[in-house]
C-alpha cells in the first residue's frame, strides 16, 4: 500500500503542480482525460513483470531517499555565509540588468507601437476629457483668486498674534483653499455626467476627477504648512523666498507624478498600448527624478551652512560633529538615493519601489519621532531641575546633586533613543530583523539582561541620593537641633562607607546581570585584600588605629587637636587619616599610623590660664584685685555667653629673676577660651596702666665708644641685665 500511495502522488503531481502555477486553470475534462490514461499506463507497468520490477527497485530508491533527513543543520561557516551572500548580490545585478534592459525594449516597442496604433480611438477619449478638464481647472484656476484674497484677509487679521492665532488662522485658510478644490471637482464631476450622457459617465473622465482630487489635496497640504504668500500663516519657520521655492517644485513635482500615473498612463494604457503607457512612466520617473537631482544641488551649500550652524550652537559637541559630516556629504547621500530609487523602479516597480518607498516613510518617520524625543530632552536638560524653596531650604545641595546625576542619565537616554532609531531604520530597510530578534529567546533574555542591569544602576543611583540627602538633612543646622561633632563624623563616615559598599555591590549585580561570571572577581578581589594586608602593613595599622579612635570617639570634625607636631581644626575625618588645617591656613594629612598621640583642645570646656608677671615692689593684694576687676569687665562685654564659671584666682605661682608671677583661670565652653583670653588681656593691661602696676621685661643699654685715641683701652660698655630699673 505504501508502494501504491507513493507511485499515486508521483503520477499527480504535474496535475498539483500545474494547479498551482498562477493564472492557469486546467479544464475537467481535460484533467478526467489524463487521469485515465495514467491509470491505463499504470495497469500496463503492473500487468508486465519486467516493468513491475524496476517499478519496485525505483519506489525503493525513492523510499531511501525519502528517509534521509532533509532538515540537516545548514552550513554556517562565515565563509559559506560569504559564499551565499555573494552569489545572491551575482544574482539581483543580473536580474537588475535583465529587467533594464527589458524597460528600454519595453520603451523602444512603446514609442513605436504609439506611430502604429489606433489614434482615433485615443482623439475620441481626449475630446470628453478636454471638455471636462476645460471645466475642472478653469473653475480652481478661478476659485483660486477668491481664495487668495479670503487668505490674504486671514493673514490679516492673524498678523501680530501668537502661534494660536497662526494655527487658527493657518487652519481657517486651508478649509478656504479645500472648499475650492472640493466646488472644482463637483463641477468637474457636473460636465462630465453632462458630456458621458445623462446620468453617465465616461471611465476617462473618472480618472481624470479622481486624480485631480488625490494631487491638489497633497498640493493643498503642502501649501498650508508652507504659505508661500502669507507669512502670517506659514507653521514653518522659513523665510518668503524659501517657502516659494518649495512650494513650487513640490506642486510641479507632485503633478507631474501623480497626473502622469493616476491619469495619463492608464489612458494610454487602455486606448493606446500598455507599451506607450510604460514608455511615458519612465520618461516622467527619469524627468521628476533629474529635478530632485537638481534641487538638491541648488541647496547643498544652504544645507551645510544650516546644519554647520547648528553644530556652533550646540559647541561642536557629538551630535554637532556628526551634523558637520552630515552637511559634508549629504548631497551625494541624495542623490545616490534618487539614482537608486529611479533603477530599483525599473527593475521591478511592483514590489522593490513599495518597498523602497515604505521603508524611506517609515525611517522619516522615525527619525522625526527620534528628533521630537532628543529635542524634548536636550530642552528638559538645557533647562535644568528647579526644586521648591521649602525643599532647598531643607536639602540646599540636592538640587547641586540631582542636576551632576539627570543630565547623565537623560544622556543616557538620548542614546537609547538614537540607537531605536536606528534599529527602525534597520528594520524598515531589512537589514535587521529586531522586531524577529527581539521576539527570540535569545533576544529577549539579551534585552532582559541589559534592562535588569540598567535597573539595578538606576536604583543604585537613587539610593545614593536618597542616602546623601539624608545626610544632608541630619547634618543641616537650620532646620531641627543643632548636630553634634560626633553626629558629624560618624554620619559622613557612614556616607562614604555606602556609597563605596553601593558601588562595589551594583557594580557586581550589574555585570551578573549581563551575564558576567563574579565569582572570578571576587575570589580576585578576596586574593587582592590578601595581598593587602600582607604588603601594605602601614595602610592596615592606619586603618585600625582610626577604627579605635572612632570607637573611643578622641576626636571630631570640627575640633582643636594637636596630632604628633601639627595643631589646627580637623576638617575631614576619615577611617585612615586626618586632615587638619593650622592657624596658617595650611592642611595637613596625617595618617593615623603615625599618630601616637591626639591632643583635643575642645572637649568638653576650655581654660583661658592668665599667667602675669608683676615687680616685686607691687603690692600683690592689689594685682589680685585688679585682674578680678578686669574680669568683671570682661562679663560686661558679649563674651559672658561664653564664660561659663566665676574667675579662678591662683595667686602667686613662682618668683622670676625680676617678676612675681600671678596666675588665675577663666573657665569657657569649648573653644571659647582664645577670644575670651584675648580680651581678658586686653583689659588687665589697661587696668595695670591705670593704676600704675608694672609689668618688668628685660632692658638692655648700650654705651658708644667716647675715646679718641687709637691707643687707649677702652672698656667695654656694660651690659645690663633683666630688672625693673630704667637706667
């Protein structure tokens, strides 16, 4: 049976095959006709033997053959890709050049069957056509001076408004310019039901109607945005010369194709001959694409010099460079484009010019979309991140922050956008299948990848933020209690040490994302700290010697400390160093591993020690009262605020070679000791001038050589010493 199956399908299939050749219908009784006399013949092989053997050893064969899988795994070597490639670019040029050549025998055969054919009948169709053309372009041609007077007075009124006055107005005009195109084609319509016979009309006409509607309506359109007459009116921003260039050749271009296709060449083709039809389309492709040709030599120079200064305005950035090159080259973009355009029409107008024409609107289209994007986002950039004041007030540098990170990402978006673009232009072209490639599983696990990794960097951004800003918050001396130094060290520290760990961490997710493997990296990064700490013993030491002096909290941001030979404010504290500036303004980094002892001079309270030295002939009864009158002084002035307990009087704490030494202590807040000494000093020597208690300080005299004689000794002047005395 599988025998008989077999020979069955291999005796019909001519008949299936013939059944599915386009345009070919076989007749029943023809195919009954066949039918019997392959069974006839069958019945003969079967009945002989000799012929019923090799029938069997074929069948056989055929069998074999047939279990052979035929979905073998295709050779996917790039040279058999190159092979494949090459043979079908061999292939198209050939049948390109085929199908030229077949368009300018096609041409020649037109041209000469247009002298032999039948002009009368193609004179009997014009005269119903003239007449109805007559009567459609007359009537526009006269509408036409109505609506560029009704235009004119909208231009009018419009004049001096906004782009809503402009808009209204551009729209009020183009309803004006339709209502005559709309009046033109029903007249139209009226004499040719009037020239065809009552209540008929010719196909001719018809045409003639119809593509006289399709073109004005896309002249309409054109002549709306453009306004060649109308400044007031025109929605695109270019000058009266440039709108009237354009809004010439566009309507002469569009007429000429469009009449050409939609009116004369189905006349001629249904009159005359399909071959005059064919010859008067490639005259009028090669004429409308030898204008394009010309037009965009006409504007290569306009061209560059616009996108150049566009490039100037955006500072020569990327995009400016690429608008250079751009401007360089684009006319002969163009015109290899027209050229391409007019061959792949000849070739095959059937199916490459729609597709040609197809993609070409889907990648403007794109491109206008990826255009609108880009420009929103350059203007949102441009614009830059304005927060409310109350939020400001609050977190005054988030908005610093926010403005270093959305210019980032909203460049990284631009890209993004530039590069779906180009996968439009890709696909629109069938370069690139990524509608195909996105639905695979390998493309979608890759956009998976690239989406989750893009997230987890996203997400890694905004807690940066978030965290900072909380900081922020917690360290901002105008809103809620005042931060402590501790608060202030150990939140920065903590601010330094998660965005490092956030860093690390993303960066981690993100690459496994896309399907790095980490676990090299790590264990790399475990044999680094390894490393580390054998080799960088002083980087170790550093770091735990800054771990206990957080933990044991000696020292803060802000403070006065003396670390090994350096004094000043501790500006930045980290887990390894100290950075401290002096009273010179100098900054100074210390490593903790160098550090063997921290001298805080702001803990808690300070001291202002004033030690005085007085002559041993001052009634020392009265120094005491005099530096406890200058400290009641010193309360009167705006450092009482800061002096936190009464004058502690020492008295008498040692006897110099020529003073008596008095001490006494003022006790402040923290830090508060130096201005509140220096203006205890100031008070106490004017009150000592005052009353007259000296203050010794060494003097020395020096006595000028008197002799004259180069031979006598003169003694040498004697040199006092310290002592309250004047000499």
């Amino acid at each position: 049976m599988r025998i008989v199956f077999l020979l069955l399908a291999l005796l019909l299939s001519p008949v299936a095959a013939s059944a599915q050749i386009p345009g070919v219908t076989p007749e029943p009784a023809v195919e009954a006709k066949s039918s019997d006399a392959d069974l006839d013949e069958l019945i003969r092989i079967i009945e002989n033997d000799a012929t019923r053997a090799a029938l069997i050893e074929r069948l056989k064969r055929a069998d074999a053959e047939a279990d052979i899988p035929v979905d073998a795994p295709p050779d996917l070597s790039i040279v058999r890709q190159l092979a494949e490639y090459t043979r079908a670019a061999a292939e198209g040029t050939s049948a390109t050049l085929q199908a030229l050549g077949q368009v300018f025998v096609d041409l020649q055969q037109g041209l000469g069957g247009t002298l032999d054919g039948d002009l009368n009948v193609l004179r009997d169709a014009a005269v119903g056509v003239m007449l109805v053309a007559a009567a459609l372009f007359g009537s526009f041609l006269a509408f036409r001076i109505i609506v560029l007077w009704a235009q004119g007075v909208i231009a009018r009124r419009v004049t001096g408004g906004g782009w809503v006055s402009r808009i209204l107005g551009a729209m009020a005009a183009a309803l004006v310019d339709l209502g005559s195109v709309l009046l033109a084609w029903a007249i139209g319509n009226v004499v040719a039901l009037m020239v065809g016979g009552v209540g008929r009309m010719g196909i001719n006409q018809s045409l003639l109607l119809n593509a006289f509607l399709l073109i004005e309506l896309s002249k309409l359109a054109a002549r709306s945005f453009l306004a060649p007459r109308f400044e007031a009116l025109r929605l695109v921003p270019v000058g009266d010369s440039n709108a009237a260039y354009w809004s010439f050749w566009l309507g002469r271009v569009i007429s000429l194709i469009g009449y050409t296709f939609l009116f004369v060449a189905p006349l001629l083709a249904a009159n005359l001959s399909v071959a005059a039809a064919s010859a008067v389309q490639v005259l009028v492709m090669a004429t409308a694409v030898t204008i394009g040709i010309v037009i965009v030599l006409q504007n290569k120079d306009d061209v560059r010099n616009w996108l150049s200064g566009i490039a100037e305005r955006r500072g020569h950035d990327g995009t400016g460079q690429l608008l250079v090159v751009l401007g360089q080259y684009w006319h002969i973009v163009a015109i290899v484009y027209l050229v391409t355009l007019l061959v792949v029409w000849f070739a095959n107008p059937e199916q490459a010019l729609p597709f040609m024409l197809g993609a070409t609107v889907q990648s403007v289209i794109a491109i206008l979309v990826g255009v609108v994007i880009v420009s929103f986002i350059s203007r949102f950039v441009s614009a830059g991140l304005r927060l409310p004041e109350d939020v400001k007030q609050r977190l005054p540098l988030l908005e610093t922050r926010l403005q270093a990170f959305v210019p980032t990402v909203m460049q990284v978006v631009r890209w993004v956008v530039i590069a779906g673009v180009l996968a439009a232009i890709a696909q629109a072209w069938a370069l690139f299948d990524f509608v195909g490639w996105i639905g695979s599983p390998g493309g979608q696990q890759a956009a998976g990848s690239v989406i989750s990794a893009a997230l987890i960097i996203l997400v890694c951004i905004v807690l940066h933020v978030v965290v900072a800003s909380w900081v922020e918050y917690r360290l901002n001396t105008s809103i809620g209690k005042t931060p402590t130094p501790r608060e202030k060290t150990l939140l920065n520290l903590f601010k330094n040490a998660f965005t490092i760990a956030l860093v690390v961490f993303g960066l981690m997710l993100a690459l496994a994302q896309i399907g790095v493997n980490i676990a090299p990296l790590l264990a790399g990064a475990g044999v680094i700290g390894l490393a580390i700490g054998f080799g960088a013993q002083k980087l170790v030491q550093d770091i735990i010697t800054g771990i206990f002096i957080q933990f044991e909290n000696v020292m803060n941001e802000g403070d006065v400390v003396a670390v090994g030979d350096k004094s000043g404010v501790v500006e930045k504290l980290t887990i390894r160093s100290v950075t401290i500036r002096d009273l010179n303004g100098t900054v100074h980094l210390i490593p903790f591993s160098s550090v063997d002892q921290v001298s805080n001079m702001v803990r808690g309270f300070s001291f202002h020690v004033a030690e005085l030295g007085v002559a041993y002939d001052s009634d020392i009864g009265e120094v005491k009262q005099a530096m406890r009158d200058a400290f009641d002084l010193l309360m009167q002035t705006e450092h009482r605020e800061d002096i936190i307990d009464d004058l502690d009087m020492q008295g008498v704490i040692a006897f110099a070679d020529s003073a008596v030494t008095v001490r006494a202590r003022i006790k402040t807040l923290p830090g508060k000791h130096w201005a509140a000494g220096r203006a205890y000093s100031e008070i106490v020597k004017k009150i000592f001038e005052e009353r007259g208690i000296e203050i010794p300080y060494p003097h020395v005299t020096y006595v000028a050589n008197t002799s004259k004689k180069r031979g006598d000794a003169a003694l040498p002047p004697p040199l006092q010493g310290e002592g309250p005395a004047k000499l």
